[in-house]
C-alpha cells in the first residue's frame, strides 16, 4: 500500500509544477507580469472609490473588496464592518476603522479612456460646419462666434422639431393603414 501512494505523490508532482508554471505566463496578463501579482489588486480590505456632497453631508463611496460591494456612508456611520472616522477633502482621503485598525485611504483614481469621437447618426444641416449641440466652445470666444454658435444651435433645434413633426404626422396617417379621408366638399343643390 505504500507503493502506490508513493506512485501517485510523484506523478501529482509535474502536474503541480506545470500548473504553476502556466499561472505565472498567462496570455491573459500584460509583459512582464507575473500570475501572483496580477491577482494581488489592493492590499486594503476598502477602498475610497467616490465622494459626493449631498444636503445632509458628505458621504464616500467604500468598497469592499472580498464582498466586491460598495456602500455610500458618511463620517461615524455604523451598520457596516468598516467606519469612515474622519476626511481629509484638500486629499481627497478618508480614515477608516476596518478589521480592528485604522487605515487611510486615498480616492482610487479611475482609468477612463475614450473611444473617440461619437457619431450622433442624424444629417448635419447645410452651412452648419459639424453639430452645433457638440462642438466645443472656444476659449474666449468673440462676440460674434459666439452668436454664430448660438444661431446654429437654434437652427438645429428647429431642424430636430421639424423632423420630429414629420415623424409623427407619418405616423398618424399610417397608423390606420388607410388613406386619409379626402377633404370635404361643398353639396350639390
């Protein structure tokens, strides 16, 4: 009996160091990271993933990472496993009390990239140079650019309206699925 549990420790054993070869060169992870970093994240049991001002005070975003939840909670609010005990706003960071210690938590900045210019799918109007209701305002505009850029977002808010009239008029003749009723007529006598 021996033997064979001997056999089978020592065939489990390449298949154990193959298994960790494959985790630390995934094709899943960016050059030069290895499968036990990728997988660390935050060292921190929280994190300060938002901050918003509201009537009644401030509140921050927590989250949590083993739950993977987050809850809006305000300074010395209870009802959670951690505690927001006071805020740094010049730092945008919080002190919390998680676990029996108290930690400082910087806001997590967010990685946001664009995708680039969106197309709104609807006909520029002629003499309009790109869509009035999108293009940026310049810094220190002139008088006059600026009432250009006001005329344009006029003159695509009337083409919108019109278009949307056309809209529902097609709609409700079409929506009875016969021809309009032809106008009235004056009787014969």
């Amino acid at each position: 009996m021996g033997w064979a549990v001997l056999t089978a420790v020592a065939a489990l054993m390449p298949a154990a160091a193959l298994r960790a070869d494959l985790a630390s060169s995934s094709p899943f992870l960016p050059a030069g990271v290895t499968g036990a970093a990728a997988g660390a994240g935050s060292a921190e049991p929280v994190e300060l993933r938002g901050i918003m001002s509201l009537p009644e005070g401030t509140a921050y975003c927590i989250y949590d990472a083993a739950k993977k939840t987050s809850s809006w909670v305000g300074v010395n609010e209870t009802g959670n496993e951690f505690v927001v005990k006071s805020a740094d706003a010049a730092n945008d960071s919080v002190m919390v009390t998680v676990q029996g210690r108290d930690i400082r938590l910087a806001l997590k900045a967010s990685k946001v990239v664009s995708a680039g210019a969106g197309n709104a799918g609807s006909p520029v109007p002629p003499g309009v140079a790109g869509n009035p209701l999108t293009n940026p305002v310049g810094i220190n505009p002139t008088p006059g650019d600026e009432q250009r850029r006001l005329d344009a977002v006029a003159a695509e808010v009337r083409r919108r309206r019109q278009e949307r009239e056309k809209a529902t008029q097609g709609a409700a003749n079409g929506a009875s699925g016969q021809p309009a009723p032809p106008a009235p007529s004056a009787p014969n006598r």
